[in-house]
C-alpha cells in the first residue's frame, strides 16, 4: 500500500466497518461531532453506504428507533456521548439490537471502559475498542490535529495545569499514526542547547508520553508492529515551535503560503470567496484537498510560475475546445469562466477554475496594495542574514527604519519587521525597542505581541552590555538558513525543520540538541542510508531480480508541538523528492499562519479566562431527554428541515441512506430524518453570459495576470 495518510487513514477506517458483521448484515454507524469530522476527512457518502450500512446517524440528534439491526459507534470518550450511547439501551424498547463500540483514544481508556462495561449499554455490547483515528490527513504526507490554541496550552503559564493532560492526549494520537503503517520507531526529541524557560522540556515530555503509550499498545496488540526486514526501521522526530520562530514571520510567495498568509482560508482547507452569478454577487467555499488537481500541481510552485502555468492550461482550455469562445479576440480569464458556466460537463472544471482565478488574483491584489514585495527583501535579509548576493548586509537598518515608517505598509506587517529584526540583531536593548515603538506608531497590543515572543525563545529584547550589572546571554544553535543558486530574492528563506531533517537523513544531526527517548540504538538499526549493506554486491537476493523492484522507503515522521508553517509543509514535499528512499511526513497540533501566530503571541500572558479555551468550557454530561423518548414523540422531521437543523447544529453532513446502500436491507419500521451531504446536493449552476458592463468590470483577464512577472525580480 502506498505511503499515503489520506488512503492510510482510509483504510483503518474501512477496515473497522467491515469487523462489524451482524446477523443481520447490514449496521448503522453512529458518531459523535469529532468522530463525524475525522471520517469526513477521508471518506464520502457513498464509500460508507456501501459497506452494509443502512444509515449514518449524528449521535447526539433524535434518531428513530432500529432494534432490528446492530449499531456501530465511533465517538469520542466524553461523559456526554457515554450518556448519549447509554440512552439509546435504557429507553424501551432499546434503539438498537446491539452495540458495537469504537473509542478515539484518551489517557484514561482503562477507567472509561470499565465505566462503559458496568452501564446499561454493557449488557449489548458486542465490540469494545480503541479506534485509533485520530489526526486530520490534509495532504499525503501532512496531518494536523487541528488544536488552534494548542500555542497556549503550552506557552502560557495560567495554562501549565492544562499541559500533561494535553501531552497525554496528543501522545495517544501519535500513536495513531504508528498503528496505521505498522511502524514502531527510534524516537528523538528536540532539546535546546541554550533555553529562557522552563517550557523548553516540552518535546521531551511529548516524546516521552508518546513512547510509553507506544511500548502499551505494542504489548497489547500481537500484530504490531508489522515486521518488514527489507524496510529500515522508522524514525519519529518530535520539536516543538521553538525550534523555528521565523518561519511563522517571513511573507512567502509560494502559491499555497501565500494564500493562507493572505487569505481567508478556515478548517485547514475551506477558502471563502465571492463570484458573479446569474449577475449577481454570490458567497461560496471551496475546499483545497488533494482531490483538486490544480491545486496538487500548483500550492508549491512561485506565485508567477504558477499564474503563468494557470493562465496557459485556461488557453489550452480554448484551443482545445475553439467553439466556446471567439477565436478572433484574447479572452480574458472571465470570459473562459463564462465558456464553461453552462455546460454540465464543465462544472466540476468550472468551480476549480472559479476557486483558483479568485484565490490568485485576490493574492495579487494584496500584493500590490500592502507593497509586499520591498517588504519581503528586507525580511529575507533579516531571516538570512545576508543580502540577495550573499554579502553581509550594510544599509539594513536604514532601509528597516524609512520601511516601518512608511504608511503603506499594513500595521501586522510592520510588526512582522520589527520582530524579525530584533531576532537578526540577537535582541534589542529596551532603550532602541522604545524608539521603535515610537517610529512605527505600534500600539500596546503590538508591544505585547513583540515581547511575548520570547516565551517562545526568541531573542527579543537583550541587556545593556554599558551596565554593570549586565549578564551576556549564551546563543542558541539556530538551523534556518538561506538558499543559494538560482532562487528568487524574495524566496531565499529555508526554514529550520527542513535542515533538521536534511541532517537527520545525512546522519549528521547532532545527539546533544536531538537526543534519543531512549539509549542510543546501534549504527546497523537506525542506519540513515540507503547505500549501507553487508551484502555481497554479486549475490543479488531473490526480490531483487527484477530490474524494476525498489526497496520498501523508510519512514521518517516530524511533529512540531503548537503548529507547523506552509513553508515547512513545502519544505518536506522538497524532501521526499530529493531523497526517493525516504517517505517523510509532517504533523502538528494545528497549521500556523502569519495571521494565527501574531494572535496566539499575543495571548501567551492573557489571563485564563480571557483565551476562552474549549478545556474550561462547560462540560455537557447528560444526554438530551429526547433521546429517551418513544417513537411517538419523536416526530419524524422532514428532510429539508433536518439538513437546516444539521447545518445549525454545526459539524459536517453527514451521509444518509441510499438505494445503493441498502437495496438489499430489509425495510425499517422507520428512518430517520435524511441530513444531505453537502456535496451531494451543491449542483452547479449554469451561469448566463453576464451584463455587458459586468463583463468590463470582471476584465482583469490573462493580460492583468501577466503583469505579475515584473513584481518578482
């Protein structure tokens, strides 16, 4: 099976749909939101229905009464879904013949499950099992766990009672990822050689955790890990953000970076944007999955490569097809939006293109109206250290100062420069600070935002060497660096995870600032290279006969604690391609914009109960008392008004009954109300040709988009 966390991912999910097999044949498959959202991620409507299940239900809505045939539960552990799952065997007659349960992972499963045994639901349960499921794939080789406050969990001392718990609970979802390839690997941990705070121990715990639940699950489970001799063995790295304080800051002018910098982009994956329909202005979503094969071959190419790769597949597009369009004009990119508006085979064509024109020139717009580009050759200078030429660079402050002075330049991004210069200059004295406060016109929310920073380690602010009483500081080991050869001036940033790693394959990266969770294993077990072997190079092995075999890749996976960036997420695709015996993977508590990061700085000394955390939140216990309720209460709700209290309700649609997923499922004495997937009912609306004067204001057109080429030097 391919190194793939979406088919992976799939796989274990399909695979605990198929261990349910009750007399009957067919199941329902009930789930919790956080369940709903996670096989969401991974598999459609139609995927569910047709492995023997009759319905999917929301576990915490009304839901009919189907004591002819087994239910499958997958939920989170809370007492809330415990009691939901419990109700539906209390009420009489009970909801369902059986139960057959799957628990997302919880530090505390052994109390949970005992609990479970002893309730009412325990007398009917036929399967009891830790799901372990849970992480968000975003991309084949990207996973968040979409934990958006996870920077401060950890770096905000009103939050430390909340870490070990949080720890606990992101070791448990670690694991996950092992348990889906089979693997049980060497892990390291990311230990700074020269810390400010006590904070610094936190990769060490999480390494620690995640082992110690790892070496649990591997006693428990006899078929783990899976035993592959031609495969090294795997290498977990876990670091934290720490590790990396630039990589959130610079402005990146890659396709993907550069959209969720400048964008709105929610959920990880859904951009919200606006389009002309029928005329009018319409609001809508798209969502950037790998399933997007404009997205694939676009998110990490340049800004201008990938407009100009854009702009000819839209050309050729109208070559290909010359009765859409007037051979005898250059058709702008609306007027190719309105060739394929109206014709049904287009429509999936037509709402990647409308997604991607949109997200494009909306990035370009910015690009121009925040003067983003001069901004960004000061950044690099700074995140490098060396000018576009590779000197050192002599007019930096000069041009930072008139840069941070300019109304032009957009306030966020005013501190962006600020923090990235007091970073190259290793801090600056709280004298120069105060100026700079002043020059830039900041505010006090920005001041809290720069010197929060270091709570993260950065080197903000440093003493006055003048004072007696002053104390020199010892430098960290940094790992950023600056790319040379043919690289644009504003793309000369490589981020540290990606040299980290770069070393950990080379066998170069040092054990004092990586250590081991355990000893040090020996050179034979965690050999780095693909060329190592005590092999006779004449005595070829069996598999190896053919010409075409490959060796199985080894696995390296990296998780960055608080989040990793967009240029990090690029950096690892960099990597797998540079290296082909390899299959790295890059994972974090959530994705980290420029945006996300400013904000989370800024509350790293917020009081507790300003962050509003989802921990401190009340806690629903009890299930609703409809769920206990006859049939005869519990209207049957008609299928429109079910998919408005769904989508109210918050969470995504879930997948319903269908012909093809129960044709052969005996008929219910009722169903409950039908929650339509959203992508199932979003048909595509042929758009007539616009108004004459809406079709001159649209004309930005290939002509505006190649312009871009003389803001990229």
């Amino acid at each position: 099976m391919s190194d793939n966390l979406l088919d992976r991912q799939k796989r274990v999910i399909t695979n605990a749909i198929d261990s349910v097999q009750p007399p009957s044949k067919y199941k329902c498959l009930v789930m919790d939101v956080d369940a709903a959202k996670i096989v969401a991620q991974v598999l459609d409507e139609h995927e569910i229905l047709d492995r023997n299940v009759a319905t999917v239900e929301k576990l915490e809505q009304k839901r009919a009464t189907q004591n002819y045939i087994d239910a499958m539960y997958i939920i989170r552990p809370t007492a809330l879904s415990i009691d939901c799952m419990n109700a539906d065997f209390t009420r009489v007659p009970n909801r369902y013949a059986a139960a057959h349960v799957f628990l997302l992972p919880d530090p505390n499963m052994a109390d949970i499950m005992r609990r479970i045994k002893n309730q009412r639901v325990g007398g009917h349960l036929r399967t009891l099992q830790v799901l372990y499921i849970d992480h968000y794939p975003l991309e084949q080789c990207i996973f968040s766990f979409k934990q958006p406050q996870s920077l401060e969990i950890f770096y905000n001392q009103n939050c430390f009672d909340l870490v070990q718990n949080y720890v606990s609970q992101v070791a448990g979802q670690l694991v996950g990822l092992c348990t889906a390839f089979g693997e049980y690997p060497i892990v390291r941990f990311y230990k700074p050689d020269a810390p400010l705070n006590e904070t610094s121990v936190l990769p060490y715990m999480i390494a620690s955790a995640f082992h110690q639940v790892l070496d649990e699950y591997a006693r428990t489970n006899s078929d783990f890990p899976v035993i592959d001799e031609s495969r090294p063995r795997s290498v977990f790295l876990i670091t934290d953000r720490t590790m990396d304080v630039i990589s959130p800051l610079v402005h990146e002018f890659t396709y993907q970076a550069m959209a969720y910098d400048l964008l709105n982009i929610v959920e990880g994956n859904v951009y919200k944007y606006e389009r002309m329909e029928k005329g009018e202005t319409i609001k809508t979503s798209g969502k950037l999955t790998d399933k997007d094969t404009e997205w694939v071959s676009l998110r990490h190419l340049h800004m201008q490569q990938a407009i100009e790769l854009f702009t000819a597949r839209l050309e050729k597009l109208k070559k290909d097809h010359p009765h859409l369009a007037d051979q005898s004009t250059q058709a702008s990119v609306s007027d190719l939006q309105d060739m394929v508006a109206g014709l049904p085979m287009f429509a999936e064509m037509k709402e990647r293109f409308s997604l991607h024109l949109s997200m494009a020139g909306q990035c370009m717009d910015l690009l121009q109206k925040s003067n983003l580009m001069d901004v960004a050759n000061i950044e690099q200078t700074c995140a490098t250290g060396v000018t576009a030429d590779g000197r050192k660079p002599k007019t930096l402050t000069d041009e930072f100062v008139e840069m941070i002075a300019s109304d032009e330049v957009a306030q966020k991004d005013k501190v962006r420069l600020v923090l990235l210069y007091c970073l190259y200059r290793g801090g600056l004295v709280e004298g120069d600070l105060e100026k700079l406060e002043k020059h830039a016109g900041l505010k006090d929310i920005d001041l809290e935002v720069i010197r929060n920073l270091t709570l993260l380690e950065g080197r903000v602010t440093k003493p006055d060497l003048n004072k007696k009483t002053a104390k020199k500081t010892p430098k960290p080991t940094t790992f950023h660096s600056g790319a040379t050869g043919d690289v644009y001036e504003t793309s000369r940033f490589v981020p540290g995870l990606k040299n980290v790693v770069d070393q950990l394959i080379q066998g170069t990266l040092p054990a004092s600032i990586f250590p081991y969770t355990k000893d040090e294993p020996l050179d034979d077990e965690v050999d780095m290279s693909a060329k190592a072997s005590l092999r006779n190079p004449r005595q070829r092995a069996a598999w190896a006969k053919s010409a075409q075999f490959q060796a199985p890749r080894q696995r390296i996976f990296v998780f960055v604690a608080g989040g990793f960036t967009m240029s990090e997420a690029r950096s690892v695709y960099e990597l797998n391609e540079q290296y082909n015996s390899k299959s790295i993977f890059l994972g974090g508590n959530d994705i980290v914009t420029p945006g996300s990061f400013l904000a989370s700085l800024s509350r790293l000394r917020a009081p507790r109960d300003k962050l509003r955390l989802k921990q401190d939140e009340p806690k629903k216990t009890r299930a609703p008392a409809f769920l206990m309720e006859p049939d005869g209460i519990n209207k049957p709700v008609a299928p429109a008004q079910a998919a408005q209290s769904a989508n109210r309700a918050g969470g995504p649609p879930l997948p319903t009954a269908t012909s093809t997923g129960v044709s052969n499922m005996p008929k219910p004495r009722s169903v409950s109300p039908a929650v339509p997937d959203a992508s199932s009912v979003a048909a595509a609306v042929d758009t007539p040709e616009a108004p004459e004067e809406e079709k001159k204001k649209k004309k930005s057109g290939i002509k505006k988009l190649k312009k871009v080429g003389k803001f990229f030097k």
